[in-house]
C-alpha cells in the first residue's frame, strides 16, 4: 500500500533541484552586472516554479501515478505542462536570456530554432503522444531512468511551447496576441486524438494500472477515462485562458493604436 507521508529525497532529484536553485540565485545576485536590477518579481515566480517542479515529481503524488492511478499519473503530467513551466520562464529576467545569445551566433540559431512556435508546437505534440503509447508508457513506469527522461523531455517541450506565449526576451519574443490564439487552438486539436484515445476506449491500456490495488472506488477503465478528462478539461481551461488574455490585450492593443 502507498505510504502517503512518502516524499521522494533522492540525492540526485534534491542535488539537481539545489544546483539549479544556487546557481540562479548567483547570476541574479553576486554575478548580475551593475547595470541590472535585482529581479525581486522575477526571483519569487522562479522560486515558485522550482518548488511546483517538487511538489510534482518528489511529492507522494508520485508514487500513487507510477503504481496505482492513471488518473493522478495525469494530473502530474499536467503540473508538468501548465504549471513549471510558465512560472520558470516568468522567473527569467530578460537581460539573462539576450545578454548570453547576443555574443554566439550559433546559440542563437539553436535557440531560435528550438523556440520557433512550429518546431515547439509540433515537439509537444509528438512527445506528449508517444509517452502514453502503452509499451513506452509501461517502460518508463518500471524504469526510473527512463520515467526520469519521460518527465525531463515533457518539461522540456512544455517550455519550448510556453516560451511562445510568455517568452521574457527581447531577442527571442513570444508570438503576438494574434499568433497566440492561432497556436493555441492548432495545440488543442492537435492533443484531440490522445484525448479520445484514453477517454473513449473501452479497454485498458496499461497493465500496471490494470492489476494495481484499488486505493479508491474506481475500476481500472474508470480510472483511465478520469485520467483523460483530467488531461482534456485542464488542456481546455489552460487554453481558453491563454487565448481570452491574447484576446483582450489585442483589443486593448489595438483600440490604442486605432485612438
């Protein structure tokens, strides 16, 4: 049975969460140029991105989605995609980001790639599906090498997707508001399939969820269909949100320039 106290305090999940913690807190405090405020805003919205990124894959929330719930695997994932990401991007002065790219021109070329909204839209979209194909999603669920790439790799494309919406820098912006609604909504459609996929099949996918004991009164296959509208409805609510925002500040943006 779960132990429901358990937290995960791997050597190398606190060390990496730490490193990364410490050295941000050197390039924003004793290495930040003269030139550069202290980025109080900026600090408490990455403070408050490491500590999600925690309380998603260290918290006891953990165990009970690799061994007995589909359901809260998903609303890992979620934390994953909605909540880190956009917190560590807001955490990210601008003058941290273009000041490094403006003296490499090949980092800029990478980096304009990786953020460019096609080559991230079409990277989530295709990493997000092929983790949940049964035989990978069962491999990462017993291979703590492999679910620690699972989790890296959805952290990953989740900021390439949220650097195009609240991108901090100058050099590499996010799309505008118009272009936000648009990759938005292609984001949306594009998830369709694998949210039809867990929710409307009669059949169970994963085995470990299948003879996993019941913690709660669901059967495996409710399980499964809770876990795909967990995904659906917050990919909905996130979406709607982001795109109601772009809409508004293009009105407001527009009724400026029109006055």
């Amino acid at each position: 049975m779960i132990e429901w106290t358990h937290w995960h305090t791997e050597p190398l999940l606190v060390g990496s969460i730490l490193a990364v913690a410490w050295a941000y807190s050197l390039v924003i405090g004793p290495y930040r140029s003269s030139e550069h405020s202290f980025p109080k805003r900026q600090s408490i919205y990455f403070a408050l991105g490491i500590i999600s990124f925690y309380l998603t894959v260290g918290s006891p929330l953990d165990a009970l989605g690799e061994n007995f719930l589909f359901s809260a695997h998903m609303v890992q994932h979620n934390a994953l995609m909605y909540i880190c990401p956009p917190l560590l991007l807001l955490g990210l002065p601008a003058w941290l980001i273009d000041g490094p790219f403006s003296r490499k021109a090949w980092l800029q070329s990478i980096f304009k790639f990786l953020v460019h909204p096609l080559i991230a839209g079409l990277s989530f979209t295709l990493v997000f599906s092929l983790w949940h194909i049964p035989f990978l999603y069962e491999w990462a669920l017993h291979d703590k090498a492999v679910h620690i790439i699972e989790h890296l790799t959805m952290l990953f494309v989740s900021l390439q997707v949220w650097w195009c919406i609240v991108s901090p820098s100058q050099q590499f912006p996010a799309l505008r508001y118009g272009g936000q609604i648009v990759f938005v909504f292609l984001l949306m459609v594009g998830q369709t399939p694998l949210f039809a996929f867990l929710t409307f099949s009669s059949d169970v996918f994963y085995p470990t969820y299948a003879y996993a004991p019941r913690v709660v009164d669901l059967s495996p296959i409710q399980d499964q269909v809770l876990g795909g509208v967990v995904m659906k409805l917050a990919n909905m609510f996130v979406s709607l949100a982001i795109m109601s925002v772009a809409f508004y500040k293009w009105a407001q943006e527009s009724e400026k320039r029109s006055g």
